[in-house]
C-alpha cells in the first residue's frame, strides 16, 4: 500500500469518536478512517464494519479502552483487530508496529517552538509513515515542518470547515482528519 498516494487522492480522513460516526461514515467517500474511540471488547467488530465497507482503517492506539499502549497492545490490536496501522503519540509505538508490519501516523501536539523541535526529533528517529499535526489549522507550523522532514502530514484538530481543509492542504499538508462530518463527502 502506498500511503502518500492514497492520502494524496483522498485528502479527507473521517476520524471516528463514537458508533453514530462509524454508521455515517460507512456510505461516504471517505476512504481512509482514523478509529479514536472503542474498547477491548469491540475493536474488532468496528474494524470489520470498515473493512466490509472497502475502508482503510488506522487505530489510535491510546484511545482505546482496556488497551495498554505497549508491545503487547499492538500485538493485540494487529492479531485481533488487524488495521491497516496504528496512530499513536509515542515513539516507541510507531518503532515497534513498523517492526509487526503495520503501516504508522505518529500524533504530535504543536504548542510552542520546544514542542516544534520536539517533534521533529522525534519524527527523524522514528520515521513513521506519517504525522498527523495538532492542530491542524497551523498553517504556518505545517509549512515549517514540511521543510525539515520527509515525511508526509496529516493537518488534525480544530478542522471545521472547507476553507481550513484547503488552507491546510495549501500549506503542505498531504491530507487532513477530521470529525466534521459534513466535510466528510468533499
């Protein structure tokens, strides 16, 4: 699977909080879909859901219920929920679920310049697959990054409307997530 070709032909991610979201998503022209809600117990059966539904689905890995973020965390998520990747803030995360075969967008909180260089840190060291950049309507933080790393961003938090996803695709961003359902048809 290539991730920034197929973010790049389908910019808009429906980032999913609760099972209404997950209905409405099933019939729209989103293809990729961030799970940011769940538990143990019913993680799978929402992945099969997008799976039947030709959905590519990455899990956040620290907003799942009863779920350590941790090896055997991913573990279990890959055997039993099996995504196409994970989303997660930590870096030993995105090291070890690269290691299980699983496709990685590394969550980084852009608040101030240390967080900023942070980030970017972190990013050189882990070398997930993506970043997804909060908050997204940072135009001037995505533009920054862009030029210091070689990896693909996702623009996520606080996009509400159509003007602040084309605001963040024209600052660098590859795709934005959003739980607006609205844009999720764009």
């Amino acid at each position: 699977m290539n991730i920034k070709g197929i973010l790049i032909e389908n910019p808009v991610i429906a980032a999913l909080r609760n099972d209404k979201d997950l209905e409405n998503v099933l019939d729209s022209k989103a293809l990729v879909v961030f799970v940011l809600y769940g538990n143990i117990m019913n993680i799978a059966k929402i992945c099969n859901k997008l799976r039947e539904a030709k959905k590519i689905v990455f899990i956040h890995l620290d907003m799942i219920d009863g779920l350590k973020g941790d090896q055997a965390g991913i573990e279990f998520i890959k055997e039993f929920a099996n995504p196409e990747g994970i989303i997660t803030t930590k870096s030993s995360n995105v090291k070890y679920a690269k290691q299980l075969g699983l496709y990685t967008i590394q969550r980084v909180f852009i608040i101030d310049s240390l967080f900023l260089r942070t980030g970017i840190k972190n990013i050189h060291e882990t070398g997930p697959n993506a970043v997804e950049v909060m908050p997204g309507v940072a135009s001037k933080i995505i533009h920054t990054m862009q030029k210091e790393i070689n990896v693909p961003i996702i623009a996520g938090g606080l996009i509400k409307s159509k003007k602040d996803v084309m605001d963040s695709l024209a600052a660098g961003a590859i795709a934005i997530s959003t739980t607006s359902t609205e844009l999720w048809n764009l």
